[in-house]
C-alpha cells in the first residue's frame, strides 16, 4: 500500500509539526518551552511573511540597513528554542531581553514566567519597538514590556533580573548587565571568539569569576548604537559572483588588498583530515579561531572559480595581504563516504598562509578531534581576569572588558 504525503497550510499544523521536530532534534526538552512554542503563534509576529515561513527552521529578515543589510529578523525558531534552553526562565521571574525585534522571543518569555514573573524586552529602533509592542499587545501578553533603550547598558531601574537575555551578538561582556544580574542569576549571551565564531553563552557566577552552565554555536545579529557595539564590516570582492570578507574591529585586515584577492593566482593544499556525515564543523573552527593571528572570517557567496566547503561560502584565515579558506574533496574509504578538508590560499603569502592553515588543523585532528568531549569555558571581567589561566596561551581569549578561557580536555 503507497502510503500519502498530505500537506497542509493550517498555522496549528504547522506549528506542531515544527514543534515534533525540534522534540526529535533536541532542541526542545523541557516541557514548560514546549508547551510555550506550541501555544505562541509564530506568524503573528511576521505578518508580512507568507504563513510557511513562520515555521520553517531559517531566520525571516524584519529589517534592513542603507546598503541592503539585515540589521533586525526573527531567529531560527531552532537557535530561539536552543537560547530558551540555556535560560531556563521559570514562573516568577523577572527577565531582560536585549533584542526585542518582533517581539516572539518576548511572548514565549511572558509564557514561561508566568504567574508572577515580568519580561522587559529592549531594542534600538523606535519602529521595531512599536511593531514589537504591538505584536505583544495583540497576542495578549499583559507581563511583557517593550522599551526603547540599549540592551548592552540594561535598565537598572527595573533589576535586579533573574535572566538576562541577548538575542543580538556581541564582541564583549557588557559589564552593566552583569551589574543587574540578581544572586544565582544567568546572562545567556552570544559571544565572537576572534573573528565570526559565535558561541551562545550562559554564564552563571563562580565565585569572582564566571562558569559556563552551557554553551552553543550560533550566530546573530550584531549590537548596535549602544556602549558595546560590535563593529561589522563587510569587504565585497571584486568580480563576477557576491563573495564577500566578514570582519569585525579586532581583526587586522587589509581591505583593499582583499577586494580584488580572489583574482590573484592561488596555491591549494589537503590536510589529510576527514570528515564524515553529520561530523561537526563547530570544534575545528573554534580551534581554527583560537590559535591563527589574526581569528577566523566568514566568506559567503558564489563565483566561478570559487571552491568553498559549504554551499554557502566558506570559512578563511586573513594575514596581511593574503588570505585562505577551507575547501573540501570528497572520497570513499572502508568506513564510506568523506569529505577531505582543504585550504586554498590566494596573495603574496598564500602557500605559507594555506599550510599554516593546514597545519592547525592537524593539529586540532590529532590533539582533539570530534570523537573527544566538548571544550569548557570561562569567563572573568577585566577587574579579575588575571585568577583565570591556561595551560596554553593560545586560548585565553582578552576582550577589553573581559577574559575568556577555553579549556579544551
């Protein structure tokens, strides 16, 4: 008997068919943020995206900059469900959340605090903030307020929180926020470790210092117009195709050099290194990350000629004048298929710049590799950064207002 696909259109469907998925993934465990992602009608709050939209796993954009940029969007209802996660909100809570966008974060928030608890959610722009209220408004939630304000500096008159919540990323602890945490309080916080490698955080306080409860890959919008702005730019390549450098303030990049590097001969080299389906890729670049001078950039995009490892864009290493991104051959050996992790270099340095690459990451491969346990983290502000230290210099990560210490196992 053949059995039948039936499709449906209807917003509850929908929404459980997303929420039976994000059960099965793990993303959803706890059954308060289940019940919530079931009760909360996604597609309230992006009115102007067609209703399959709203749940299927991808960012929909809400807003964009001058040049075309996002600049705001409602998140993968995976990353909102993997950051409610990290925060386990309860009833009676009092929770900030910087990044109100639409306001569907907030509305979830308002559920899980329920009875007694308040949510504040704050954002940059007077329209997102409008629309985001209104949005609220409509679907009810009487604990939930939406402010005008810069979440990086919180809002002191109404802490002390018992969450704080970023849903944009940073570069940096913002050191106000930790002020207005309550005692046995969490900030969950996506964080840039050198580059474009983003870690969602949840701190808890350890001490002087602060622990990681839990930590995710995943990456967000950038703070802006506030006292921790993390500071974007992005260096189109000249030619055919959209390839284009991500950057951000501490990395030292020549530019100019890296509009046209592309159209300059390149020198490709292999690691030996293989990986197979379902393999991540979250530890390498964070290793990759750690121990290159100059971090790890994202370079989305096409062009012919452009070989990245993923379809879209690849991850590369910037040194001066030259640059070199991952690449991939695929093969099969006794255990199957694999994927054969390469660096193509381009510019004055590529050889030299591709097998350092290369290097780092055999060294990852034999040191760590995926089959060893996950990486811990901790986190000091600039006061007490000196009680955290590391066998290994190369992961002890100093930010401005804080110190982040990897320890690998």
């Amino acid at each position: 008997m053949e059995s039948t696909i039936t499709t449906t259109t209807d917003p509850a469907d929908l929404r459980d068919a997303m929420v039976d998925r994000f059960i099965e993934s793990g993303h959803l465990r706890t059954p308060a943020i289940i019940d919530a992602f079931r009760q909360v009608e996604r597609h309230r709050f992006i009115p102007d995206a067609a209703v399959e939209a709203a749940y299927v796993d991808d960012v929909v954009p809400i807003k964009h900059d001058e040049d075309g940029e996002m600049i705001s969007c409602i998140s993968a209802p995976s990353i909102v469900a993997t950051q409610l996660e990290q925060l386990g909100a309860q009833p009676g809570h009092k929770i900030l959340e910087a990044g109100a966008a639409t306001g569907y974060n907030a509305a979830l928030l308002g559920r899980l605090v329920a009875p007694g608890g308040h949510v504040w959610t704050v954002d940059v722009d007077t329209d997102l903030v409008s629309t985001a209220g209104e949005h609220l408004a409509a679907h009810g939630a009487s604990n939930v307020t939406a402010v005008l304000a810069d979440g990086a500096a919180g809002l002191p008159e109404h802490g002390p929180f018992d969450r704080i919540q970023f849903t944009v990323g940073a570069g940096d602890v913002p050191l106000p926020v930790l002020e207005q945490l309550a005692p046995g309080g969490r900030l969950v916080i996506p964080m840039r470790i050198r580059g474009s490698i983003s870690r969602s955080f949840a701190f808890e306080r350890d001490g002087e210092t602060w622990k990681t409860v839990s930590c995710e890959m995943a990456t967000f919008v950038p703070l802006r117009k506030g006292v921790c702005d993390d500071v974007y730019t992005r260096v189109p390549m000249a030619g055919p195709g959209n390839v284009r450098l991500e950057t951000f303030s501490e990395q030292l990049v020549d530019r100019e050099a890296m509009r046209t590097i592309l159209d300059q001969p390149q020198a490709k080299t292999y690691s030996g290194v293989k990986f197979r389906q379902r393999d991540p890729w979250e530890w390498v670049y964070l290793w990759l990350a750690c121990v290159l001078p100059n971090g790890l950039s994202r370079m989305p995009g096409r062009r012919p000629g452009f070989a990245p490892h993923f379809a879209w864009g690849s991850m590369a290493a910037v040194d001066g004048d030259s640059l070199a991104y991952l690449t991939v051959r695929e093969g099969d050996d006794a255990e199957g298929r694999f994927w054969e992790i390469g660096v193509i270099g381009h510019g004055p340095q590529a050889a030299s710049l591709a097998e350092q690459v290369v290097a780092a990451i055999q060294e990852w491969d034999r040191d760590y590799g995926n089959d060893a346990p996950a990486p811990g983290f901790r986190m000091a502000t600039d006061a007490h950064r000196d009680l955290l230290k590391a066998a290994d210099a190369r992961f002890v990560i100093d930010k401005p207002n804080s110190r982040l210490v990897i320890d690998w196992p």
